[in-house]
C-alpha cells in the first residue's frame, strides 16, 4: 500500500472540496483532493443552467462555468488531485485509506475536510405504494440523462417535490420538448427558491400543486400513471380526491441526504435533523482535526454560500494541521484549545443551526446559520442564554427554502463569552424565530 502525507487531505472534489483546498494551499499547507468522479467540478457539471456565482464572482454564470474557474486555480496552485478514486476508511487519527486503478494508498494527513457533498432521497424514503416499473426517477439523474448523456427520460412527465432540482427539470424537459404535466407538493407551501417557482414554472405555465402526493404508481414493466391525492393539515390522503394521471415518467425532488457514512466511520457524531456532523464556529466536528463543509454538512440554497463555508473549513483545517505540525517539531503536546463549549440549540419554529456549538467565541465565531421549520409571514429572530436577549431582530418573512444568517456584534460575543467565563461552560443559545402579533 503507498503511503502519503499531506497537511490538509479534502475528500470530495465539488465546489466545496475545491475551495477548502485552495484556501488551505493559500494559507501555507500540502494538500491533495480525492474525487470518485473522473473530473472535478461535482454536481456542477451537469447544471447547465445560468444562476451561479451572482454572490460570490459577482457574475452570472452556469454550474459548469463556476466549477471551470475553480478547477483552473487547483490546476495553477499545484494541489494533487486523485480522481477516480474511492475513499473506503477514514480513522479518528485521520488516516485515509483509498482505492483506484493503481491501487491501494493510505494518505495520512494534519487535518481532514469532509466535503462529499449529498444525495437525493428516494422512493423507499417515502415508500410510495405501487408496481415497480422503469420510468421512476430522482430529478437529479434525469438532468443528468438530459444535460450530459443526451438521453430522454420519458414524453410525459410528472414531478413529485418541489425542490430547486425538480424545479429546474421542469422548465428543461419542457423546453426539450416534453410535456410537463405538474408539480406535486405534500407541504402546503413550495420548497425551492421563489426566483426557481417564478422563472421555471409560472413562466411555463407548469401546474403547481400543494397539499398534495402521489399515492400509487401503475403499470409494468413501464410506468402507465400514477395517482394523486390532497392531504389535509395532519398529511392525511383525502379520499374524494384521489385521481388517476396517466404519464411515462415520474421524477422524485424529495429531498436531499448529506453522504456522510465516511464521517460516522471516523467517529464524528451528525445532527439528527441534517444528517451532517455537528461543527463549532470553525467548523471542526467533535473528532479533533476533521472539519466539514457545503452540502456534506448541511444542505445548502446557493453554491456561492457554499464556496464561503468551504474557505472558512479549509482555512481553519490548515491551521490546525500547521499548528499541530510546529509543536510536532519542538516536542511539545498540543495544548487543548477550547476552554469552555456553548451549545446552540435551535427553539421555536427553527429545524437546525451551524454551527451547533461555540467552542472560543470571536467576533469572526458569531456567524449563525439556520433555517426556519414552515413559512412565517411576520417573525423576529430572538437568540437568548438562559433570561437575557443576545439578539433580536426585526419583524420579516421566512421561508424553509431559504437559508438564514445572523451575525453577533463583537459586544454580543463578548457577553457570551463573559458568561462561559463565570459559568465554566455557559448555558445553551437559543436561537428561536417567534412570530409577532400584527
């Protein structure tokens, strides 16, 4: 088996993994990037659709447009990729173990960043009764047929979940000439991004349906129809309203799952709620130098947030590789950093937070990343420990499709970090969106 070592070891060559690397090549360390795919650039390839890099090129771009500017500054900075190869064990003492074509490698590394990015939910997630025919697909591998292999998953589609991915197919099938008959939704409020409802259904006139869900899938060995029902408040199928579509094609945007069997392997426990690890302020999991970042943490809206996060993952695993590196060379034992643990935890009408914890609270730490359970038309952000108001904002609309950021003043940081100081550990933040009496 060949044995390498690195600084900083990325596994996952998307927009995450390539910008955690970069930022860690900048700040001093030797890093190498593992991809299973036989490119870099992951998901992005295949959104050809425009809409990337608004925020952070400050440009409107295509997925495979951002992807190509990140994979030309890997090129130029000398980082060492490994494509097609497959990461089958990491170890708490973030030794990675990897397979491909020339064989075995053991790459042990200072630091590790875990940006694997997610995968879609399937039909045996929401066990849609029913045959089992061809002609049921997630969104993802439909784009994937259409924008890259040129193939035509069906003539006439239905799409259940209204997810960005869903959303986007919709208006791409339609334009290659396939007849979109609907968007079906259980929730009784869309999930994507609004600009997405508004560019790739309303301007096509695709039907979209809320409160509403397939029941059943007909036909074999080819799907024939499904059919559809209203749920009320409690999701229960209204019988009266079930009706039978008939269709070839039936596309899942149900949903998106952080692939994170690598990071349970290596002993870092995940949010019950995301999937994805549970980070501090720098994105550090609880196993000690193994970082997370973009879709793999928790997912994500937009790639431009991603590629923020990843830099701040992949800056922080290069200092904590250096630093462990330096005291290596002078014989002394790492001292431990975090003096005290503050946990966030998320209160009303709040799913999660990133991070979940704050571990040495710094003006650069207050950065709180949320997201709100169901659409609230006139709500405040309030973050309290234990009877004091840290923040509290003003009154606005929420929506779960959109990811929500609060920043902490450097005072409000340094009143959280006063109370560690006197509490040995501090009581838990509770970060709460409560809605406001009109």
């Amino acid at each position: 088996m060949k044995q390498l070592h690195y600084d900083v070891v990325v596994i996952g060559g998307g927009p995450a993994g390539m910008a955690a690397a970069l930022k860690a090549k900048e700040k001093g360390a030797t890093v190498a990037i593992i991809e299973r795919n036989e490119e870099l650039g992951g998901i992005l390839n295949q959104c050809i659709h425009s809409g990337f890099g608004l925020s952070y090129f400050k440009q409107e771009l295509t997925g495979p447009e951002y992807a190509e500017l990140f994979i030309n500054q890997v090129i130029a900075a000398g980082i060492d990729v490994y494509l097609e190869t497959m990461v089958i064990d990491l170890s708490r003492d973030r030794q990675v173990k990897a397979m491909n074509q020339a064989g075995m490698l053991l790459l042990c590394a200072g630091a590790i960043v875990l940006a694997m990015g997610c995968r879609e939910r399937t039909r045996g997630a929401i066990k849609i009764p029913g045959s089992r025919p061809a002609g049921v697909l997630t969104a993802g591998l439909a784009q994937r047929y259409v924008n890259i292999e040129n193939r035509k998953p069906g003539e006439r589609i239905v799409i259940l979940g209204s997810g960005d991915i869903g959303l986007i197919m919709a208006r791409r099938l339609t334009l290659e000439g396939m007849e979109v008959l609907g968007v079906y939704e259980l929730m009784p409020y869309a999930n994507g991004l609004y600009r997405n409802i508004k560019n790739c259904l309303d301007d096509f006139d695709i039907p979209l349906h809320l409160s509403t869900t397939v029941t059943n899938i007909i036909g074999h060995p080819h799907l024939e129809a499904i059919e559809v029902a209203k749920v009320d408040e409690n999701f229960k199928v209204i019988e009266d309203s079930r009706e039978v579509i008939a269709c070839d094609t039936l596309l899942l945007s149900i949903g998106l799952i952080p692939e994170n069997e690598l990071s349970q392997k290596s002993g870092v426990s995940l949010n019950p709620r995301t999937n994805g690890p549970l980070v501090n302020e720098a994105l550090e999991t609880d196993q000690p130098g193994i970082f997370a970042c973009g879709n793999v943490l928790h997912v994500h809206d937009l790639v431009d947030n991603v590629t923020l996060e990843a830099e701040a993952a992949g800056a922080a695993a290069a200092t904590y590789a250096l630093q462990q590196k330096a005291e290596a060379a002078v014989g002394e034992k790492r001292l431990a950093e975090n003096k005290y643990s503050i946990p966030l935890v998320a209160g009303e009408n709040v799913g999660y937070t990133v991070p979940a914890k704050l571990t040495s609270p710094t003006q650069k730490a207050g950065r709180i990343l949320f997201r709100v359970r169901k659409p609230l038309e006139n709500a405040a952000v309030i973050i309290q420990s234990g009877e004091k108001t840290i923040f509290q904002g003003k009154p606005r609309a929420f929506k779960p499709s959109v990811m929500e950021a609060v920043q902490l003043s450097p005072d409000q940081i340094n009143e959280l970090t006063a109370m560690c100081d006197q509490n040995s550990g501090g009581q838990p933040i509770i970060v709460a969106v409560q809605e406001v009496n009109q």
